[in-house]
C-alpha cells in the first residue's frame, strides 16, 4: 500500500480524492498554482506545494514539475483525478519512468482507448455496435466527402479527445464548412490535434455510461449505468443513477458489453463505457473514458462503494473486494453540475470573489465542491464550482430532494446556473422521465424576470449580512456578477427599491 500520493489537480476532485487517501491513512500532497495558494484542497491536504502560474500550460499541466514535486516529496504515486493530465498517455509513461505509480489504466490502455477511432475499431471487434463513421480525417474536404457518404445529420468529433470540446452536430452541407473548422480549432486547442472523424448522428437518443472497474487479477466488474442525457452544449448537467428506461435485462447487457471492450483493452482501474441508446432499445458504443468520472457521486450513492478508494487501493495491486452480485442498486440518485455561468445573460462565463457561500445538507444530499467564503473564481479553469447529488428511495424522491437542496444553496459573488437546474428540474417531460441528449435543445429553459430580482434582493441583503458596516462602506462590495464595485450605501439604497417591490418575506429559490 502506498504511504503517500501526490493529488494532480484542483478545486472539488482534489478535496475528494484528498479525503480518499485520509480515510485510507495515506498521506496526501496537494499541488496549486499562483491563484489556487489558498483553496481548499491545498489547505486540507497534509502537504502542498507551488507548480507555478495561473495559466494551466504553466501549472496543472506542467507534467515535469509535477513529476520533480512528487519525487521531492516521496509520494509513490499520483492520482489524477479528471481533466487536465487524467488522459494523458504521455504523462502516464513519465509517471512509470519516474518510479512513481499512475493511479488509472495503463498508458496503453489509455492510448488506445484515448483514440476514438481505435476505440470503435475495438468495440467492432468484441461484437460491439458502432455508429456508421469514418476513419480519421485532417482536412474539411476529407471530412465532408464522408459526411456525404454517411448522410446528413452527422457529428463531427475531435480524434484525441472528449469532454464535449471538438465537437458539432451538423445537419447540412451548407453548415458543414464553418462548423467542422470550428470543431478543428476547438481540438487543436485542447487536445493539441485538429484532426476529426464524422459520425452519423441519430435523433433522440439516451446518453448511458456504464461504470466498471477492473484489477490486476483479472476482474473486471459492471457497477451499474448512469443517464447522462441532459446535456447543454454537449456538456452533461444533470445525470442519475440507474436510467429510467433501461431494464434488468438490459443492465446486462451493457455491462457484459462494456466488460468485452475493458477485456479487449486489457483494462484495470476505473474506467466508463459510453453508449447510444434508441427509443427500440438498439445500443451503439460511442467511446470509453479512462478515468475517474465528475458525475460518480450518483454511482456511489446508489451502489455503496467508494470508487476513489477502490481506485486507489487496485492500483496499489489490491484485488477488488466485491463482484457483480454482491452489487444491490439502492435507490436513485441525481447529480446538478453547480457551474458559475450567467443564465440571464447567455450563460457567460462568470467570475469574481464568492463572498458568501452555503452548501445544502440534510437528509440524502451529498455536496462536493472547494467553495468557502471568499474564494475566487478566476478565468483560468473550468467554470465547475460544485456538485449537488440527491438520494431517495426513487426517483421523484430524488429529484424533490434535489429541489429543496437548490433551493437551500447560496452562493453570492457570482452567478451560478441554479435558477436553470431548477427550471428544468420542474418541466413535465423531466418529471416524466421522457429525456434524450436533445432535451434542452427543444425545451428553451430560461429563468423568469422576477426571479433575477427577487435574487437581486437576496444577494444585495446577504453581502450586507456578511460584509456590513461602515467598513464596507469605505472598501466597497462586489456586484454579484463580479464585475462591479459600489460603496455599501448604494447597495443599501438598491436593496431597498428592490426589495421594497418584491417583499424579503422568503429568500428567493436560488442565489
């Protein structure tokens, strides 16, 4: 067993991964960059050290620094968490060079996995149904003479990598020109390749992950399936756990499917099987995350494992402790992707300093997040703050629990896309469960004026809460979209107007 690993990342999957090793008496190294000193991670962890600059080139990406820290400071390994250098191949390889254990699959696996064109050739070969696509293609004309050939509408994604980046749903020829060259330019800059595939794309469809996890002893274990269908931009929002539409017999099914393309891979640690699912039942492989997913909270929640430790504890050369059957699905959950984007205004980015910040609790709601009073959010990194996941016994009991916990959540400082989660939360097709990965493109969910007002209210009176004083009035306060400063005076009179025609009875659903 490891003595102590270094934490390869930041914000909410550093801290979880942090409280991973604490409960498994392993301690731990955090690692931040200029503007992260202070986070959460950094101030938990046994021990944390500077990589660098904000800019994420020069820090959570600086796979040497990284690598100098971890052997400085006799970590033995170094877990990833997701995003950043958590698919990396290159960087696994340097991890096994440097002595130091890269806890995820095998820079191999990851390799050929992180392919997405190897990775569908893969899953044809174990028996597996693949969209119609075409091979990897470098220019727009390569791509549109297979675009022709498959038939519009089609998807064109990024080769190297995922994530929703690189990516467009074209629907014409006339589109497809603009639209590919945007993916191009979108994957060269996060994958450091251009080059595309084009596959066909079908029209309401599920998005069904299944979750495995897989040893060194050659146990590869199903934990079930996770409905990611409610996406935005081709970023999921809101996932749970089980699908509402799959079947015992089709639980199998997947994981049987998924196990053959984790075997095929030679495959150990966590690791995701993506699918399409038809309204028919009809299933298509889509791809394989080789790594810790964001939305696992939903998994664990309704399996009883924990996935980190368990990541962990295989790639220490552990032998899993559990198989298929003794897996009881318990319930339903449901995870909110809390993310600082404005959904009055476009859902821009937003930053600023977060000057106050309440988690929900209770009963069934678990919160993983790095927020505390006073952080700031920078426009350096992913606009992810939090992750709310409700439990019930099914899933109306998730999803009412999940209503009262987006209602009890503030976060003043900056704009968050609450108000949006619990819009959507509320629409009758969701409450149905009628879902597919085009939801939110037909239902245009947007948040109603009096609510951005009686928001107002409760922002201006809770900085006055938290801030007030004649301080405040001499250092001035933080709008609540970050962008604007005003001594304590004003605000007062503004809260007043507002509050004056809306009534501060009850704080508003959302901040």
């Amino acid at each position: 067993m490891f003595t102590k690993v270094l934490v390869a990342n930041r914000g909410e999957i550093a801290l979880r991964i942090v409280r991973a090793l604490r409960d498994l008496g392993i301690r731990s190294v955090a690692v931040y960059s200029d503007v992260d000193r202070v986070s959460q991670h950094v101030r938990y962890a046994d021990e944390a050290h500077s990589i660098g600059p904000a800019d994420a080139r020069e820090s959570y990406l600086n796979q040497e620094r990284i690598i100098a820290v971890a052997k400085q400071c006799g970590a033995e390994a170094i877990h990833p968490g997701y995003g950043f250098l958590a698919e990396n191949a290159d960087f696994a390889d340097a991890c096994t060079a440097a002595g130091l254990t890269f806890i995820g699959p095998s820079p191999e696996s990851v390799r050929m996995l992180g392919d997405k064109i190897a990775a569908r050739a893969l899953a044809e070969s174990v028996g597996i149904p693949v969209l119609p696509g075409s091979p990897e293609v470098s220019t727009i004309d390569e791509a549109m003479a297979w675009a022709r050939r498959i038939g519009f509408p089609v998807m064109v994604k990024a080769a190297a990598g995922g994530g929703g980046r690189g990516i467009r749903r074209i629907d014409s020829e006339a589109e497809f020109h603009d639209a590919a060259a945007r993916a191009m330019y979108e994957a060269q800059a996060a994958f450091g390749n251009p080059a595309l595939y084009v596959e066909k794309n079908l029209q309401q469809v599920r998005h069904i992950e299944v979750q495995i996890i897989g040893d060194r002893f050659g146990n590869i274990v199903p934990i079930g399936e996770r409905e990611c269908s409610i996406q935005r931009r081709h970023q999921k929002l809101i996932e749970e756990c089980p699908s509402a539409v799959v079947t015992p017999d089709l639980r199998r099914t997947l994981g049987r499917a998924a196990v053959r393309v984790a075997r095929a891979a030679d495959y150990h640690n966590l690791g995701t099987v993506e699918f399409l699912l038809t309204g028919d039942n009809e299933y298509y492989f889509l791809e394989m995350n080789t790594r810790l997913q964001v939305e696992h909270p939903v998994t664990e929640m309704t399996s009883g494992v924990d996935l980190v430790k368990d990541q962990i504890l295989v790639a220490a050369g552990e032998e899993l402790a559990y198989d298929e059957v003794e897996l009881l699905n318990r319930g339903w959950a449901i995870e909110c992707r809390i993310v600082a984007e404005d959904p009055f205004n476009d859902f821009l980015p937003s930053v600023g300093r977060i000057v106050l910040a309440r988690e929900p609790a209770g009963p069934g709601i678990r919160v993983e997040s790095a927020l505390y009073d006073g952080v700031e959010v920078t426009p350096y990194y992913d606009s992810l703050l939090a992750k709310v996941t409700a439990w019930g016994r099914n899933r109306e009991g998730a999803r009412t629990r999940m209503k009262r916990a987006l209602e009890e959540f503030r976060v003043v400082g900056v704009a968050t896309n609450i108000p949006y989660l619990q819009q959507v939360l509320d629409l009758p097709d969701f409450i149905a469960g009628s879902i597919d990965t085009g939801f939110l493109d037909r239902h245009q969910v947007a948040p109603e004026e009096p609510l951005a007002q009686q928001q107002e209210a409760a922002e201006l009176a809770a900085l006055l809460l938290v801030l007030g004083g004649e301080g405040s009035e001499r250092n001035g306060l933080a709008g609540s979209n970050g962008h604007s400063r005003q001594p304590a005076s004003q605000w007062r009179q503004r809260m007043g107007a507002v509050s004056a025609g809306q009534g501060m009875g009850r704080w508003p659903r959302s901040i």
